[in-house]
C-alpha cells in the first residue's frame, strides 16, 4: 500500500472476540498497529491513555455502545480529532445518521470487505494527517505572534478550520516608533538597515512576548502589540506598561550599544503609545495566509498617543483609560495633562513615567504635541 497510510495507529472497539481477531489481522498484513477493546469502556480508556490515529467502533455493544462512546470522544478536547468510523452488522440507517451528525467519519459494514476496509482506513488516515500538517501550520503561524508558551492554548480557542474567529476582547494597545529612522535608511546600504531592523525587532518583539503579548504587526520602523488578546489578562494594563519600560529601560540602551559597537551611529529613541479599551480582533486572511489583527477607537487611539510623544519630550505616553485599567499602579507615574486629539471629539488625559526622557536624544519640543493642545495643566503628583 502506499507510504501516506503506513505505520497507522488503529484501535478496533468491537464485542465480538472473533471479529476483533478478522480486522487485527487484515489490518496488521495492511502494516497498521493495532489496539483492541473488547468494550465502551475500555476504549475510552486506551485512548485517554494513548490516542491513536483511528478507530474503528462497533455501534451495538453492551453496557456502553458505540453511539455514546462517539459522543464522549467527540466532547473531549484531546480527542476531538481524531477519526472514527463507525462498524456494524446491524441494518440501523437511523444509527448511521446519527453517529455521522456527532461527528464520525465513515460508516463500514459487517461482514468486512476488505478492499472496502483498506479504502476506509486510508481515507481516515490521510484526513488525519492532513489535520496534523495543517496545525502544525498554524502552529508556525501563531508562534509569530503570541509566545511559545501560549500557542496550544490559542490553537484549542481555534475554530474548526484553524482560525481566530473574530471576537471583542478588552485589552491595552501599544504603538511604537524609532526616531529618524527615515534619515538613517535613506543614507545606509539596504543590507545594514534590514540587519538593524532585525536586530532591533528581535530585542522589542521579545519584551512583549516576556510580559504575555501578542504582536499583531510591524508598521515600517514600528511595531503594533495588543495585550489581552486573544488570551484575556485582568493585568493587561500592567503586562504592557512592564513591556514598555522593559523596552526602554533595558532593550533600547542594550540595542544602541550594539549600533555603536557596529559603527551604525550613536544610537536611536523610541516613543510608546499605550491605550485601553474595547477592540475588535482576530485571523483574518486565506486559506493560504492569514493574519492576525486588531480593529477599534482603543486602537487608533493608542497611535495618536504614540504620534503625540514625538514633540512632547517623552518616550512613553499612556492614556488615562490604560492608568485606570492597572491592576498595581507603580509609584512612579506622573499626571502630563489633559489634550485635545485630532479625530476626537472628547479630550484625552495622559500620563508617564516621572523623570522619563526621549534618550538618547530629544527630538522636537516638550511644550505642545503634534495634533494636540493642552486643556490643562498637569496637577501635583502626589
């Protein structure tokens, strides 16, 4: 037979000794390990043990049949997937409809053809694999995004195809931006810039994964992270306030290092937007490619606050929706004012860390923000 069905792990749930004997040995000359249960009961237990890659299961069998040991199958996570098809020698069409609507792949009947039996378990198998080379695709896909440890549980809130349905989650946005990074390319060989990009992504991407979130994208220089999607956090406030100042407190200087010693400059300065709220999210995309991504006021928002720290003198600004939503507010943040924001009708309350400063250098002036104007002033920190 042909490679893409050998060396398949079939488990053969039948009460009758003499027909578990006729498919063992039909199935084994085929090449397949093969597992017996003589019982309902029993097969869920070999295959809570170790799951196997099909199973063949009597539909009338006593004590617990094949109906409702399909349908505890079907219900269980760690099982869902697998492919049962569905044996019997009795002529029940109702019973086929049945276990075929809870979820079985096939129907075969007594006595066995072998030919038939051949072609059902090659069908199976090939479904089965097909699954697996395909979440494992996926696999890849989200590992991009969300951190390792996290991806199987992104892949159980899946839906059967493998994707992210849309969903309104609430969580914190964070936009970020290199300064002058448009000067700098424009006056570098394309190999140094795409070596400092990587460089650069590689230290940023790995603070939002350390402190739970997801990167949604690149934007040019800069880098869209949400936290609190699609895995929900009560401390997303926090986890991306932590990954911010993780950025700039460690990452950036550790990154500007590493330009200085490669003779690339003296080093660059980054801005932080941050903004909590509602959002829309999810895989959007083909069969082919897809991509994760994030829709919302919480998320325009949170680029207009990072766009606003360019003339403002701060590499962090943080919306007040993102103060309130903290969990543990750290003792240093400080009150910046309240600002009218193009695109928005209300105004926007900002804060920051105290004594933060857009380093390595300043760019532009610390009195006004682009797009925005002051509605009042910052009030004592207490």
């Amino acid at each position: 037979m042909g490679t893409e069905t050998s060396g398949g792990s079939v488990l053969v749930v039948d009460d009758d000794r003499v027909n578990r004997m006729l498919l063992t040995r039909s199935l084994e000359n085929d090449g397949h390990h093969v597992r017996c249960a003589q019982n309902g009961l029993e097969a869920l237990r070999l295959l809570r043990d170790e799951p196997c890659d099909i199973v063949l299961l009597d539909i009338v069998m006593p004590d617990l049949d094949g109906v409702s040991v399909l349908e505890q199958v079907k219900r269980d996570p760690a099982l869902h997937d697998v492919p049962v098809i569905m044996i019997s020698g009795v002529d029940d069409a109702d019973s086929v409809i049945r276990c075929i609507e809870i979820g079985a792949d096939d129907y075969l009947p007594k006595p066995f053809d072998p030919v038939l039996l051949r072609a059902r378990i090659s069908a199976g198998l090939t479904k089965k694999r097909l699954h697996e080379l395909e979440r494992e695709r996926l696999r890849g896909v989200f590992s991009r995004f969300v951190p390792e440890h996290v991806v199987e549980e992104v892949l159980e809130r899946a839906d059967d195809d493998l994707r992210l349905g849309g969903s309104r989650d609430v969580g914190t946005v964070m936009f970020t931006d290199l300064r002058d990074f448009t000067a700098f390319s424009e006056a570098t060989a394309p190999q140094r810039v795409i070596e400092l990009l990587n460089h650069y992504f590689s230290e940023m991407i790995d603070a939002i994964f350390a402190h739970g979130g997801t990167l949604v994208g690149y934007r040019g220089d800069g880098v869209l992270a949400v936290f609190g999607a699609p895995i929900p956090y009560e401390d997303h406030a926090d986890r991306a306030l932590a990954a911010a100042r993780e950025m700039l407190e460690a990452r950036l200087p550790r990154f500007n290092r590493w330009l200085v010693q490669n003779g690339l400059g003296e080093g660059f300065a980054m801005g932080v937007g941050l903004n909590s709220g509602h959002f829309m999210s999810g895989n959007v995309g083909s069969a082919r490619q897809l991509e994760y991504t994030v829709h919302g006021d919480a998320v325009n928002t949170a680029a207009r606050v990072e766009t606003m720290t360019k003339t403002a003198g701060r590499a962090l600004l943080m919306a007040e929706s993102t103060y309130i939503a903290l969990v543990d507010p750290p003792r240093d943040l400080t009150f910046v004012g309240e600002f009218d924001v193009r695109g928005r009708e209300s105004t926007i309350r900002l804060w920051t860390l105290k004594r933060e400063e857009l380093s390595p250098r300043r760019s532009g002036s610390a009195d006004r923000f682009a797009g925005a104007s002051p509605r009042s002033p910052a009030p004592p920190v207490p």
